[in-house]
C-alpha cells in the first residue's frame, strides 16, 4: 500500500498537483480508479475571492468582473475525477468560516495547521 500527502493552494492546484501525484502513484503500480482521496480543510468558496489573474491562471478563462470566487478543493476534486480517482471525499470545515478552530491567512491568522495521515493495515501490522 502507500499513503500520499499533498498541499495545493492556488498556484499548486492551477498546475494541477493532484494530476502529478496521481501519476506519480500510477508509476509505482497505484491505479487512479483504486485510490481514495480526501480532500481537507480549506477555504471555501464563498470566502475565496480572487483577482482576475488569478481566475484565468486557474481556469484558463476570463472572470466576470475584477473579482471572483472559487473553490480550490471543488475543482481538485475535478482533476481528481478527470484523472481516473472514483473515490473522493471532502471536509466542510472552511478555515475561514471555522475561524476559531483552524488558521486562515485570509482571516490574518499567522499560525500552522497539523496533519495526520494513516494507512489502516499498515497501522495493524506494526
């Protein structure tokens, strides 16, 4: 088995990270459609508001007006979709919207988020 850990904010999902972590697990043996991704906490799309640059670096497409918003972890989820992964989950939690329990750097917050990631039988068998 193997487990993955990817961080992408808005630079690293424009350049579709999830796309080269999934290649990069189909080199060692991992077919797309037998992975299970889980898409954490983030900031949602409700509280992402972006400039118009970086709504086409993101879309390849013009934004509506000087500012839009996006949600990164719905369209991960779609590059996800469009590279083969039928196994996906998404937190609600927003690290905006759940400001006291989680840091947002579009909130001001300066602190550090932990994450924790564990393969079930590898867990068993230590």
């Amino acid at each position: 088995g193997a487990v993955a850990l990817l961080h992408s904010g808005w630079r690293g999902t424009a350049a579709r990270i999830i796309r080269r972590g999934i290649e990069a697990l189909a080199q060692r043996g991992f077919a797309a459609g037998d992975l299970r991704i889980h898409l954490g906490p983030a900031i949602c799309g409700k509280c992402y508001e972006v400039g118009s640059d970086v709504f086409r670096e993101l879309t390849g497409g013009a934004s509506s007006g000087t500012a839009t918003r996006v949600d990164l972890r719905d369209m991960i989820a779609v590059h996800a979709r469009e590279a083969g992964v039928r196994h996906i989950s998404t937190s609600t939690l927003c690290t905006r919207c759940d400001n006291e329990r989680l840091f947002s750097h579009r909130a001001g917050d300066a602190g550090r988020q932990i994450a924790v990631i564990m393969a079930d039988s590898v867990a068993r068998a230590a």
